[in-house]
C-alpha cells in the first residue's frame, strides 16, 4: 500500500502542489475540506486513479471518507482491487 500513497502523493504534488515539497503532504493531511483539491479537481483525481489502478470509481464511491486524505485513497483502492479477485 506503501507504492500507492506514494503515487497518490506524486500525483497531487504535481497537479494541485506545484512546488512543494513531499515531506510537505502526509497520509493524514486533508484534500478536500482543506481546499487543496476542489470538486473539479476530484474528478481529474478520480480520473486518474482509474487509469492508474484500474478501478472504477463509481458515483457513490466518491465521498469524502474514501477521498479525504492519502490514506483514505489508498485504502479505498485496495477494497477495489481485492472485490475484483
């Protein structure tokens, strides 16, 4: 789970925290009630992760418990990916 935080922490350096450093953004910080990703920006991430981890993210699997936070993501990846097997 460890390579998926860290390619959600990638991802949203580079698209919602140009220059900043990933000491700068852990597990637990908050995306969405911090203004860090807004509601168009959680689409592009959703996008993104279905691409990435191919999952499908399905409406109502894009709520702020499972998008929050890095830790959050990656956990919501993993119940995707282990109710595919």
């Amino acid at each position: 789970m460890d390579n998926i935080r860290e390619e959600i922490r990638q991802y949203i350096l580079s698209q919602f925290l140009p220059g900043e450093r990933s000491a700068n953004l852990q597990d637990d910080t908050p995306l969405l009630t911090s203004g860090i990703v807004d509601s168009l920006g959680m689409l592009r991430m959703i996008g993104f992760i279905e691409q990435r981890f191919v999952i499908e993210v399905d409406a109502h699997d894009a709520t702020v418990d499972n998008f929050e936070r890095i830790q959050d993501i990656a956990v919501f990846i993993e119940s995707k990916r282990a109710t595919r097997k």
